[in-house]
C-alpha cells in the first residue's frame, strides 16, 4: 500500500528554518512527481512546491527563494526546505503524489508549521 509518512513540524520563529521530509512506501518518489501543498487556518488549500521526476522544482511565488523541495532517491524521501519562515507560512503541511499507474492521489496526514515569536 502507497504511504507518505511525513517528519513531524514545530514551532518556530519569524527567520527561522525547518525542514520536512516525505518518506514514501510502495512507490518510487524518482519516478513521479512530488509535491507539497499547505492550508492555514481558514484558508482553502494551496500549492506550495512540485519536484518532478526530472528534479526541475516549481514554487509558488510565497516561497520563491525562501523553500526548496528536494528528493533522496536512494531514502526514497522528498524534502522541503524552508528558510527565513513568516508567521503567514503558519499552516499544515501535507506531501502529495499522483500514482499514475492506479490514477490515484496520494497525501502525507499533514504536520504543524507555526511560526511565531
């Protein structure tokens, strides 16, 4: 069965960074594009990073220069790297895949980023 297990989040401050990883059972994260999505309270779920198979990574204009999304292929894990955090980065953060053989969508249960002073 396809999982996405991701790292727990946390509290941090404004300028702070944390990274999160994706570690994924039962399919191959060098073969499909990832990605990683968040909802803040309120707010209605957004795209954040994409990696795709080919390691070219997109961002939304929030996190441009800030976030990288990365992969470990040989830990089957994709990463997300956020630097000089915003208290407006607060949210869930949920991984995502697309199984393209099974044409179904895949999420991590979603961990707690807060940035806060």
């Amino acid at each position: 069965q396809v999982r996405l297990v991701e790292s727990r989040g946390g509290l941090v401050q404004p300028g702070g960074s944390l990274r999160l990883s994706c570690a994924a059972s039962a399919i191959d994260v060098s073969a499909h594009a990832m990605a990683w999505y968040r909802q803040a309270p309120g707010k209605e779920r957004e795209l954040v990073a994409t990696i795709t198979s080919g390691t070219r990574a997109a961002y939304s204009n929030s996190v441009k220069e800030r976030f990288t999304i990365s992969r470990d292929n040989a830990k089957n894990t994709v990463y997300l790297q956020m630097n000089s955090l915003k208290p407006e980065d607060t949210a869930v953060y949920y991984c995502h895949v697309h199984h393209s053989v099974l044409g179904i969508d895949f999420w991590g249960q979603g961990t707690q980023v807060t940035v806060s002073s």
